[in-house]
C-alpha cells in the first residue's frame, strides 16, 4: 500500500510509532525513524533487524528547529523525496493542576505540540513539490478531556486544531493532514500496570478490550495510503468506542 512512498516516524522506538514503523516496512515505504536518544533509536533499530526489517533512525531535539531541519534535509538528499510524515512522538501526565508546574506543562506543549510543529514545518516544502500526507497521534481524550494532568488533553486538543486548520491550508498543495486519536493502547506503559487496574478499564469500552499498537498502526496505514486520498482533516477515533 505504501510502495515507493518514504515515511519519518517521530517517536518511532517504541509503543505505537514502533509498530507502525512495522506494519508501514511491510507495506513497503522507506521509513526513517526518530527517537529521543541516540540508545533508544539504535535499540529499535536492532530490535527491527532482528525481524529482518532495515530502517535508518536520527535522534533530532524536535524542539531545535535547526537540528529538524537539518535532519529532515538528510532524509530528502538521500530519498529524493518525502511522502508520509507521522508526528507521533507524544508525553503524557496524571498530576492534578495543584502538583504541575509552569515547567510541566510547557515540557508537554513542547513535545506534543511545538515539537509536531517544528517536524511538520520543515517537511512542507519537500512534500509542496509532489503532494504528501501529514498524520498526527491525538488521543480519545482530545475529545473527553481527562479528571487530571491537564496539559496533557490539553496538548491534544490543540494537535485536533492544528490537523484541522493545516488540512485546509495546504489542500491546495495535495498535502492531506489527519489525526488518529487512539484510546488506551497495550504500549510499555499500560502493559506493566497491574490485572486489577486494567479490568476496570476493559469494562468501559464496548469492544471489551484494551487496543493493541497495531489497531493504531492500521489506521495511520490506512490514512497515509491512496485509498484515503479523498480524507483530510479527519480525527479518526480508533477506541473500541471508549466514550469517557
Ligand atoms: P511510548 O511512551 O511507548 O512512546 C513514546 C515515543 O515518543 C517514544 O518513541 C519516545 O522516544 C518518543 N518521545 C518521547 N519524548 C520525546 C522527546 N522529548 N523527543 C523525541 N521523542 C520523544 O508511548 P505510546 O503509547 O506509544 O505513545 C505514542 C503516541 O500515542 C503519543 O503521542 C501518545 O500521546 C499517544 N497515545 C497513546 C495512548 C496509549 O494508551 N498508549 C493513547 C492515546 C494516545
């Protein structure tokens, strides 16, 4: 589905950018990483080769535009083009708004929001020469909102916003911009909490069961490929119709 289309996945070194790093190689993009830190990408990396899947990875600072660009100008001299880009590195928070900080929740904004910015600003001029498509990860509580950790629905809301907004500005280009907003999804934090906290959880959602990182990757699969290519501006809820 993704044949000769070259994909950067941010937070790619794990949970859902991993496997969707997976299920896009399987579709045949070239998919080029990004990580946090020089170990976690070369671990992903490792991890990938064992399976017999060749990426390359970067560990950009997101929020240093000029460290963006540069890496993202590597990317292009080598691939000659860029076609898919999914901001999907993401923080999250369950403090109270008396236990965060001013700094709090700027390291949030500058993750989830600032850093998509960042990314996504640099990738536009590549992808305004053939068309692109933008994918971001939202989340169920960008819809709901959440009880705590305020910056982080916070943070979502404004990755809605900006989806929407940037899908009817760069249209004109053949640039589609989307958003999965996943619910709560089976990646390294949820899988160590404890049985008793996840059957609660599981009795909310109708499908009755927690979602796996590949229902997610599917969903970028599908928006990044041709058969969406009337799809913009969407925030596609992929929950198990988890409505709280
Ligand atoms: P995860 O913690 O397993 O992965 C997060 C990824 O983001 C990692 O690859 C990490 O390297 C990267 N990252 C974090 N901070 C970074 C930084 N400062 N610079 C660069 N990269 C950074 O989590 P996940 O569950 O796979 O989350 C991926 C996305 O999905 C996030 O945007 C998250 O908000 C969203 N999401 C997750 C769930 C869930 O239940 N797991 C639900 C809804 C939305």
């Amino acid at each position: 589905m993704l044949k000769d289309k070259v994909a950067i996945i941010t937070g790619g070194t794990r949970g859902i950018g991993l496997e969707t790093v997976k299920v896009f190689k399987e579709n045949h993009a070239e998919v080029v990483l990004f990580g946090s830190k020089e170990e976690s990408v070369a671990k992903a990396i490792e991890t990938l080769k064992a399976e017999n899947i060749m990426v390359e990875g970067y560990y950009p600072d997101l929020n240093n535009p000029e460290e963006v660009k540069d890496t993202i100008k590597k990317v292009y001299d080598k691939y000659g083009h860029i076609d898919i880009l999914v901001n999907n590195a993401g923080i999250s928070a369950k403090e109270s708004i008396d236990n965060t900080s001013y700094e709090d929740f700027t390291k949030i904004m500058d993750i989830n929001i600032n850093a998509m910015f960042n990314v996504t600003k640099e990738v536009i001029p590549y992808m305004k020469q053939k068309g692109g498509v933008i994918l971001n990860t939202s989340s169920m509580v960008s819809i709901y909102g959440q009880p705590s950790g305020i910056g982080y629905p916070t943070s979502k809301f404004a990755v809605n916003g900006f989806t929407k907004s940037l899908s009817r500005e760069l249209a004109p280009f053949n640039i589609r911009v989307n958003a999965v907003a996943p619910g709560i999804t089976k990646t390294d934090m949820v899988a160590s909490l404890p049985e008793e906290m996840i059957a609660p959880l599981v009795k909310t959602i109708p499908l009755g069961r927690i979602g796996e990182p590949r229902d997610i990757a599917n969903a970028f699969l599908f928006l990044a490929s041709d058969l969406a290519s009337y799809i913009t501006g969407v925030v596609l809820s992929v929950d198990g119709a988890a409505r709280s």
